[in-house]
C-alpha cells in the first residue's frame, strides 16, 4: 500500500499498518528532516526564515491554491501564504503545529440533527449545508483517547465518564481517563484571563497542550521531554524533543519497520484507475530528478492535507466534482474554514506580560461560548467559539500590538510598540466554520503547478450565519477584557469579505467530507471513497464542517478510527465496507 | 493554531474601559542598588566570622582558583542565575556542604552586591591544559547538533550560541571548568540536583558518563567573544 504524503495522518497509517506485516511504501513530496540535526539552535529561530518566509510551507511557486470570494469572480494565485500554512516536508504540518489540543463535542458529529433538535430548521440560513458525520463521540472515544497517550497531551480532564472534575473543563466531552501528563504551567496573561473570566462566572480552564509539562513515554516506546517555554512553536519545528510530531511520537518506530519504505521529495502526480474507474492500481509519482515512477499498490491511501486531499481526488478523476449551481457532485463540496480573531487587552505598564515566555498551547481558556454551549435559540445563528488568553510568542517581527489610532510607522508607532510590548494580553475566538453551498473546491481552468497540472481553486467567503456568532462573542470578549483590568480594548471578531492576506488559520476542512450518502459525502464513515473502496481520503477534508476547536487531536482520533476498519474488516474482506 | 499576526485581523474601535480597571500590579517595593565595591569586599575578605572569601574558590579579578575540584567559574555569570543559586544553597533546595553555610550567613544586601560584583566583573581564563582532541570534537558535536540516536537535542539550544548563556535564568558554559560541568552533569544523572528544569536531569541520563567528559572538555575551552580573552600570565 501506499500513502500519499507523510505527515500526521501518513505516518500514522503507515505504522498501523506496517505492523500487520503489510509492505508500506511513504511517499512524501518535501525533504527529509528530524529533531537532530535539522531542528536545532540557532537556525530554528530563524524568524524571517520561518515566519516570515514560511520555510515549512508548500512551495508555492510551484503549487499555490488559487483563491477568490464567490463564484462569480476570477480566482488568482496565492503566491504568499498568509491566511493558512499547508506543510510540506516528513511529518508535514504536525510539525510545525503550535500543539493545542482538543477533543471536538458531542453535539459535533451529530451536528445536523443535535440542532434541528433543539431549535427547529427554522434556525439554519437557507445557504447552510451541515450535517451529521456519520460517526458518533461515542464511537471515536477510544481513539481519541489512544491519540491523546500516543502525544502525551498535557491537560486537565473536566469530565471523566460523565462526573465533572473541578479544574477542567465543564463542557468537554466525556472522556475515560485523565490527560497523559498534567496541564502546563499557567502565565501571567492566563492568569489575568482566569481572574476576569471568573468575576464574570465563566469556566476557565487549562488548555491542553502537546507540548508537554513534564517528559513522558508512549506506548511506542518513544520519549517527549518537557517544554521550556522558548517561544517558538507554531511555524516551527521543536528542537527539544517536547512537541508532539511524527518526529517525535511516530516516525522512530516506522522507520524501524523493514516493510515500510520512505521516499522523500517524490510528488504524486495521480491515483491510477484501472478500466472500470472503480479500483486503484496505484499511484504516478516523480522524484526530485524529475524522473517519473509508476508505483503500484492494492490500497493508497490519500493523507495529504484537506486541500492536497481534495485536489488529489480530482486529478485522479475519482467521484463526481461539486457543481455549486446543481449542487449535484460532492466531491469539493462543504469546504470550510475556521472562525478566528479575537480582542487585544491592553494593560498598565505595572503589569508585565513576558509573551516570549509561551508555549505554543499554554493559554486558559473558557467553552461558555464554544459549540453548542450555549442557548442559540433567541440569536438566530447556530455555532460558536472558545475564548482564552492564548498568547503562543513574543517574537520580535510578529509580535507588536498597538491601540487604535497608533501611527503605522515612524517614531510613533515605535514609541506605542515599546510601550505596549510587555503590557498587552491577546485574547483569541475561535470557533465554528459551518458549511455552505456557496463555498466548495474545484479544479482552477487557468493556472497549473510546476507538472503542467490544474491547481486546486478555493472559493469562500464566511456565511452570513459566521458572522452574527463571531460578531456576538466579540462583545462578550471585550467585557471579558474590561474585567481582566484592561485599560482599553481592542475588539475582535469577523468580518466580510474573508481575505488570504492575514493569518487566521491553518485548519482548512472539508471538501472531501465523510457521511451516509454518496450523492453527499466523498467518503463513507470509514473514510473509504465511495466509487473507489481500495481509496482512503484521511484527515480533516472528511469533516462536513469545523467545530470550535483547533483540529488536530480529532484528525488524529479520526485516523485510528478508519485504521480500525481497515485492519480488522477491509484488510479481511477488501471491499466497500458501508454499502447503500 | 494561533498567532501573534492575529492581533492584525482585530481592526474594529477602541474601548475605553474607565472605572473597570484594576490595578494589578504587584506593589514597587523601594529597590535598593547592589553595591558592587562591597561585594568585591565580601569576594575577597567573605563575612566573619562565618563566611570566608569567595575568592578562595571561585576567583576575583586579581587571582585565585585553579579550576581544580567542584568548584566553578562564575565571573561574568548571569546576576539573576547567581542569585538563585544561592538563596537555593541558602534553602537546601541546592545541596551543597561547602555552599550551605556560606549562603546562609549572608544577608539578602549581602547576596545581591557579591552577586553583582561577580556578575559584572570580567576574569582572565586561567591557561588550562585542553583535553583529548577527540574528547573535544565530541564535545562540540553535542554541544552544537546533538545527538539523534541519544534522542538528545544540543546544549546550545538554551544555553546559547556556543555556551554564551541566556540570561537571566540560563548560565554559560562557555569557559566553565571541565571538572565543574561534569560534576554537575553526574549529580543530575543521579537525581542530586533539583534546582534547575527537568529536563537537565533527562538529559545527564541520556548523555552517559563518556559523553559527559566530552561536553565539559569541550566548553572548558571556549571562548565565546562576549567574554574576556586568556590570561597571559
């Protein structure tokens, strides 16, 4: 078998199935790279280098996304990445992750149902395309929590089996055990967030955190080390063994296995079919030479990123392509994104911040507002966010909040830049991206990548829906801002029209979406393509829509879950495992 | 994921907050300046009865030390690491039976000008042999890279582009005796100190006992330009 890239969800495949004794073959389109030597000081401080330059990203001068805002546009090429990050090289964006990690609720997977439910149809803008999973909570818990003790995620459990656990998180979902490790050590702004929060009657909470409190073993053997709080995670690879990644939690193990086979900086051209269109034969890959290989393979599995995801399924011609004005095609379909942005708190000068000392997952946080948390009935939108004090850097060239009305240049904007640096608290929402028919994934007709083949063309703005919630919770931010002792706050929330040009988020989701029924979903619970069993599309290209939480942790769940059916039903039977 | 670029995406008014603020600063005590000639008295005469000169072991700027035993370099160390060593010998959270009493029968006034006397005052490197030239290398390589097999990240990772520190709370390495450092590095493999991150603990483990000889022959030898070149005496 082959998978096609090798990040979180490559590697992840790969190793649970190299050790049923199946021959794997990794293909992976950027360059090796581990902890010792690549990820070393000084180089890995290198801010222009990977912040700026986007060192770990997809090489867009030979693979942008096109992008524009509705279908009536013409799209253009991204050509500096901004808005998201897609990674490229071994371990893929699992390196360059900032570790927050979370487990999405209950009323997630049952999304479509749990709100028609409780609030009637009524409430859905007539544009909106949620719907269920396919999957329960109940059913991924067990993965989620094996995911949860592959990274040593540190946290404090808020409910065990149902019984909330004073310290946690009220409004998680039930879970079996306690976090691997203890939650990380709580700053200064997460404490000036909990104080605020709490005179309010919120719930704060530690965040969890795969960047670990204290070293801790897997149950592969391999070893996390504790976080020293340098600053430099997302966007970064950890150079202290203390970030969950491929590099640290998986790949020591698979690349052990004599029946698995890396190939670094080969890019796969296409899944092939064989005549009747509905079984893969393998995949067409080049190597960095630029020589061209068949490799073959009775199982490939697609774990590129959503949007390398959906597009590899539309090169290789696999399902029927989304058509927003039928709304016929799935393939594409329900592309959604991630509701981000938040208030900046600005204190006095008595108080000092320290962002450089942070982790990229060390914040306190508060779900009154996240999911289905609260009563949406009387707002007339459905979805949500968390909150917190989630401050991930200080570093020099990113990070520099000034007041309203603050020159963009010269001395005073220096003199505000000095004066805020150290006395500034960033408090973040991010929530629910939901689903439209307006927004989707498709082939773009003009541009091409650096193999003469179609680029992948985004169309999306967030639905009218997004912006009433995320518009509310500003509100309820910037109280929170004003009780944290904030002498003035900056309000946040989303706007229209949704731009590529400024970092918001790298969870792009959907397009490649999982469900019930093949006219409206890509692949079935399993994550196997419906019109080609022996395709698996893994990651978060399966969700139908974007819960509250950063992804990670539910892709990871997500895997072992579809690993589960692979190993124990499809390997015995290969076949479609769901049939309609 | 989020990032400090996100503070861009909130363009909406300025509100002012008025009576909801709060202070939260802790209260400015009235801070008192280290005197540093002092602690260059203390270094030199220590506090009688109880205290002798520190200079005995570690050095001042006349003299003193051979860079034999336990004890280490300190001149040009961060003042804050100073400090917190010895209120943490002062504690017991640092065992130390030489450093004990000595920290303890200095007063809080006393710890900060004998601190920052060491901290500011640039000494000479004594000439001291270099160890085996392969001892060395090793050493540089973990120092530098790592060690993949080891799963051990490089000493520079905190301590700072060839040893030079990151103060406040990291010290250098850079010119720190051979025998200083690897005495350190067996007290963590053996869980004997406790005043410092986790992680040096993990990593005295991971180094084992001839890799710890190379790392300490290998920065005892550094010069970081940031400190004073060799004594020519």
């Amino acid at each position: 078998m082959v998978t096609i890239g090798v990040g979180l969800t490559g590697s992840l495949m790969a190793l649970e199935l190299a050790k049923t004794g199946l021959k794997v073959v990794g293909i992976e389109r950027g360059a090796p790279r581990f902890t010792v030597p690549d990820f070393q000081s000084p180089a890995i401080h290198d801010e222009l280098r990977f912040s700026i330059r986007k060192a770990m990203m997809q090489d867009n001068v030979k693979e942008p996304v096109t992008f524009r805002n509705a279908s009536d546009q013409t799209a253009l090429p991204v050509r500096r990445w901004e808005s998201f990050l897609p990674g490229t090289g071994l371990g893929g964006a699992f390196v360059h992750w900032n570790g927050q990690s979370f487990r999405f609720q209950v009323a997630d997977f049952i999304y479509k149902t749990h709100i028609e439910q409780r609030y009637g149809k009524k409430i859905l803008d007539p544009d909106l395309t949620i719907q269920d999973w396919g999957v329960t909570y109940d059913e991924l818990e067990p993965h989620f929590d094996r995911f949860e003790y592959l990274c040593g995620v540190s946290g404090k459990a808020g409910n065990i089996k149902g019984a909330i656990q004073p310290g946690g998180n009220p409004f998680e979902a039930p879970r079996a055990r306690e976090y691997p490790t203890p939650p990380m050590k709580e700053p200064y702004f997460g404490a000036l967030f909990r104080k605020g929060a709490e005179s309010l009657g919120y719930h704060p909470y530690p965040q969890p955190s795969a960047n670990l409190s204290r070293p801790y073993t897997n149950p592969e053997g391999l070893s996390l080390q504790q976080c020293v709080f340098c600053g430099f995670c997302e966007r970064y690879a950890c150079e202290h063994f203390a970030k969950a990644s491929p590099q640290t939690v998986i790949l020591p193990t698979l690349l052990k296995k004599p029946n698995f086979e890396l190939r670094t900086n080969c890019q796969v051209l296409r899944i092939n079919l064989d005549s009747t269109g509905k079984k893969a034969t393998g995949v067409t890959y080049t190597d960095a030479a630029g020589t061209e290989f068949e490799q073959p393979a009775d199982l490939v599995l697609i774990t590129a990123f959503p949007l390398n995801n959906v597009r590899m399924l539309l090169l290789s011609g696999i399902g029927k392509p989304y058509d927003p004005k039928s709304g016929e095609g799935a393939v594409g379909r329900n592309y959604c994104y991630q509701t981000t942005g938040g208030a900046t708190v600005f204190m006095d000068e008595s108080i000092n911040v320290n962002p450089f000392m942070a982790s990229g997952a060390n914040g306190t946080m508060i779900d009154d507002f996240g999911g289905d948390n609260f009563d949406h009935g009387p707002l007339g939108f459905i979805g949500g966010q968390y909150v917190g004090a989630i401050m991930t850097n200080g570093r020099p060239i990113e990070f520099h909040p000034t007041p309203a009305g603050t020159p963009k240049w010269g001395r005073g904007w220096k003199e505000a830049v000095a004066r805020h640096y150290n006395h500034t608290v960033l408090v973040q929402q991010h929530g629910t991206s939901t689903a439209s028919r307006l927004n989707y994934l498709d082939l773009d007709p003009t541009y091409k990548d650096a193999w003469g083949q179609p680029l992948l063309r985004m169309t999306f703005d967030f639905p009218e829906n997004d912006i009433r919630m995320s518009q509310y919770i500003a509100d309820k931010v910037v109280e929170i801002g004003r009780a944290m002792g904030g002498k003035s706050v900056i309000r946040g929330g989303t706007k229209r029209p949704y731009t590529t040009t400024v970092y918001q988020s790298t969870h792009n989701a959907g397009g490649a979406i999982m469900g019930e029924d093949p006219t409206t979903s890509v692949v079935n619970r399993y994550l196997q393509c419906w019109d080609v069993p022996n395709v698996f599309s893994v990651g978060a290209s399966a969700f139908p829509q974007n819960g509250s939480y950063n992804y990670s942790v539910t892709i990871g769940a997500l895997t072992y879950w579809a690993l589960d059916a692979i190993k124990n039903k499809y390997l015995r039977a290969p076949g479609p495992l769901v049939h309609t | 994921m989020t990032a400090g670029r996100t503070v861009a995406l909130v363009t909406a008014g300025i509100a002012s907050t008025g009576a909801a603020w709060m202070a939260h600063a802790v209260a400015a005590a009235p801070t008192r300046q280290p005197d540093v000639g002092r602690g260059e008295i203390i270094a030199a005469q220590g506090v009688p009865p109880h205290v002798p000169a520190c200079t005995g072991c570690h050095a001042s700027s006349s003299g003193g030390s051979n860079g034999g035993g336990a004890f280490p370099r300190i001149a040009g160390q961060s003042l804050e690491y100073l400090d917190q060593q010895l209120r943490d010998f002062a504690t017991g959270v640092r065992v130390n039976g030489v450093m004990t009493p000595i920290a303890k029968g200095l007063s809080a006034e006393e710890i900060a000008d004998v601190t920052a006397y060491y901290a500011s005052v640039a000494i000479p490197f004594l000439p001291l042999a270099s160890g085996d030239p392969n001892l060395v290398k090793r050493g540089e390589q973990l120092a530098k890279i790592g060690d993949a097999a080891k799963d051990l990240q490089s000493c520079d990772d905190c301590h700072g582009p060839d040893g030079a520190g990151e103060p406040p709370a990291i010290p250098y390495l850079a010119g720190q005796y051979a025998h200083y450092i690897a005495s350190q590095l067996k007290q963590w493999q053996l869980g004997a100190r406790k005043n410092s991150p986790d992680s040096m603990e993990y990593i005295a483990k991971r180094l084992g006992d001839p890799d710890i000889e190379a790392v300490a022959a290998y920065f005892q030898q550094v010069r970081s330009a940031a400190q004073p070149t060799q004594s020519k005496e």
